[in-house]
C-alpha cells in the first residue's frame, strides 16, 4: 500500500470462481493462553475450543479471483470475505459485507489510479447479528515463480471486532496470512498459513518480542 500495488495481484490462471475445499492441519498457541484475546481468558478459551474442533475437517465453499479495470487479477473480496465466514460457522452468519474507504485506499483514489466504481478495494466492514468486524491490509507482497506455476502472496491484516452487549471489550487482531498457490493439471492446490502477533493495546505486547502468538 502506498506506492507499490494497491492490492495482492493473482496471476492470470486464478481468473473466475472456484470451489474450493479447505482443511485445517494444525493450530498452535506457541506462548500460551494468555496472549490470546487481550488476556480475556473466556474468549481465549472460546477461540481454542473453536480452532481445535475444525482441526482435520474439510471446508467447502466457493472463491472468486476478477480482472480490474486496470486489468489485474484480484480477489473478490466482500464475496470471498462472505463465504469463508459462513463456510467455517457452518451456517449464514453475516449479514452483509461493504467495502469502506481507508486514508491510503479510497475509491476516489482508486478511480484516479484507473481502477472501477465495482473493483474491490483492501478494506471491508463485515456486519453481524448484533456485532461488526473490520478488516484491513495494512501490507502486502507477492510473488510469480519463474515457471508461472506457483504464486506467493504474505498480507498483513488487522481485524477490530465489537459485539456491544457481549460482555468483553472490542478486540483488536493482528495477522499475517501467509499463501502459496500452484497450478497442476487443470487444479490448483494451496497452502495457507496464519501467524497472529499481538498489537501496542495488549497488556502483553513487549513481553511477546514481536513473536507469533
């Protein structure tokens, strides 16, 4: 963001919507429950329960991956954002999801910069019943491999979650989601990997290093 890609550009064979079934190997807590949800021990313990009861179980939803105005590949991501939420609830959770303007991403700025009125932009607000999330990409790189055949993409996310009547502060989430994508034999597999830190408001913050939590 800035003055590099507005975005995390796909290559040309992610064009269109896919089906797509994703399955979680592994979830870890390298420094303990503490660090996790501001130390608010009853969410920490919600969010691992969660996690560990998806471990091995296949998720199947549909992506979509459009060309801009300017001709790149982009994630559809209100769609996208939308279907991995209600796939991994298990049910329909959210209520809708809109891109919002950020300093560094407007839609007038992306209009300026030759993009569309309907391309995505990097931040989406994700409503809930009786709760709202914010995501936004604070940084992002990517690569092709020389053959064409392999993409990897690292995004920097931070997520702010309020539910006003749940009985716990908003939360703030730091994330960096890790992917690597290859193109065989008219499939792609993939790997997916996501490393939570925690952000300046944790109580814990300088005791973690910059570590993953």
């Amino acid at each position: 963001p800035g003055w590099g890609p507005d975005d995390l550009y796909y290559p040309s064979w992610m064009e269109g919507r896919w089906r797509v079934e994703q399955t979680l190997q592994g979830y870890a807590a390298p420094l303990g429950k503490p660090y996790l949800a501001n130390g608010q021990s009853a969410v920490a313990e919600k969010v691992l329960a969660e996690q560990q009861s998806q471990l091995g179980k296949p998720v199947t939803f549909e992506l979509r991956y459009i060309r801009t105005q300017r001709n790149n590949i982009v994630e559809d991501r209100a769609f996208n954002t939308r279907a991995k939420l209600d796939a991994f609830a298990g049910r329909d959770v959210v209520k809708g999801v809109e891109y919002v303007d950020v300093p560094d991403n407007t839609r007038e700025s992306a209009m300026q910069g030759g993009n569309g009125a309907e391309d995505p932009l990097r931040t989406v607000v994700v409503n809930f019943k009786g709760a709202v999330q914010k995501i936004f990409i604070t940084a992002l790189q990517f690569e092709t491999a020389a053959d064409g055949d392999v993409w990897r993409g690292l995004a920097s996310t931070r997520t702010l979650f309020a539910a006003p009547g749940a009985g716990y502060n908003p939360l703030t989430v730091d994330e960096e989601v890790v992917t690597a994508l290859k193109r065989s034999a008219g499939s792609i597999t993939g790997r997916l990997r996501l490393l939570g830190f925690l952000n300046p408001n944790d109580q814990l913050f300088f005791k973690a290093g910059n570590r993953a939590v």
